[in-house]
C-alpha cells in the first residue's frame, strides 16, 4: 500500500494529519504494509529563508486583524495540537522558507531517513521554535538523522534536488490540491486536511480490502 503525502514544514495541519495517519495505521494493523512518501508543497514560496516577526504578527498582517485575533487562532491550533499529544510553541515560531528542507528531505529519502527528517523538521518548527529556513538548523538535523553533513552542506550549497521538488509541486497542482496536508492512497483515495483518525483508518481499511 503505498501513501503519499503532500504537506509543508510550516503547516501546522500537516503535523496533527500526520500523527492522525500514523494513529489509523496501528489501529489498523497495516503501519509494516505502508509505504509513505513525503511530496512537496510550499505554502508561501516567497517567505524569508529568515524572519524575526513572530507567526501572529505575521498572521496579523496577512489577514488584516488585530494580534489578539490572531493569537486566538494559533491558540485554536494549539488545542487542536495537544488532542494528538504536540505541544506547539506559537509564542516562539517565525516564519520560513521551506524550499531548503524540502530539497534536505529529497536526500533524506535517497539515503533512507526520510522519515526521520520529516519528523525532526516538524519536530523543530513547532515544538522547538527553530528557524528550519538556515543552513545551521537544517544541516544539524541532517547529521542527527544519519546523513553525513558534508553531503547535507553539497546539497544546500547547490541546485540538488530543486527539480524534484518543483515536480511534486507540480504534480500537486495537476491533480487538483488546493491545500495541505492532503494524502492519497494507492493513487485512489484522496483524503484533504487533518481529518480525525477513523477516517484514514476508512481509508486504509477499503484499500486493503482491493489489495487482497
């Protein structure tokens, strides 16, 4: 069964998502006959690499409402976060530019550690507050993971892997994704945003089913 996965570092739906699939495939017993595939997606391609304006004055500017508005929204997130046991950390978070990490996981999946650097972007952005759009962070993470760094920095330092991930932002936009994080089973399930656990479990259930 194979499982691709749209989704951005700094989408905070794209980590609960994330926790809620991993949710249906214990539940369902199919975790070991799942394949996932981590696809591209840049929910703002012109953001900073860097930026010291935190995610609700950011968020306060972008849809013309007062920083308690928006706080109130990042603290909606929050909630939403901790009902699948993340902590996220909105008083800290920035914004970034995520075409780098995306091309580090591009690596990440050639070497066999992309599940793990998927995680740890995540891990960073929302939980630890890093800037995971510098050179430092990125290749830090590389290194944790088991890519050596002076592999990680070639990449960074070059164009490597950029085609790949422009092809799934492509990709992304011929089959009509409007949004993140958006999954798609075995090419034939589609399943848009963070939908609660049972209904990937659904999903999962149906194509297994097929397969047998």
């Amino acid at each position: 069964m194979k499982i691709e996965i749209w989704s951005d570092y700094v989408c905070p739906f794209c980590y609960i998502g994330k926790r809620r699939l991993e949710e249906a495939l214990e539940q369902t017993g199919l975790g070991e006959k799942a394949e996932v595939v981590f696809k591209a997606f840049e929910l703002d391609p012109n953001s900073p690499a860097v930026s010291d304006t935190l995610i609700k004055d950011s968020l306060a500017k972008k849809y013309g409402m007062s920083v308690e508005e928006a706080k109130k929204m990042t603290d909606n997130v929050v909630d939403q976060a901790k009902t699948v046991g993340l902590n996220y950390n909105f008083d800290v978070m920035t914004p970034a530019n995520t075409f780098n990490a995306h091309r580090l996981a591009k690596l990440a999946e050639q070497e066999g550690f992309d599940k793990t650097v998927s995680e740890s972007l995540l891990k960073a952005y929302f939980i630890d507050g890093e800037k995971i759009g510098t050179e430092d962070v990125l290749l830090r993470i590389a290194e944790e993971a088991g890519i050596s760094r002076d592999r990680a920095k070639a990449v960074l330092d070059s164009d490597e892997f950029a085609d790949d991930v422009r092809m799934d932002i492509a990709e992304a936009q011929q089959i009509g994704v409007k949004g993140v994080p958006f999954f798609v089973i075995n090419r034939k399930y589609a399943i848009s945003g963070a939908q609660p656990a049972e209904a990937f479990a659904n999903a999962l259930r149906q194509a297994a089913e097929e397969e047998a």
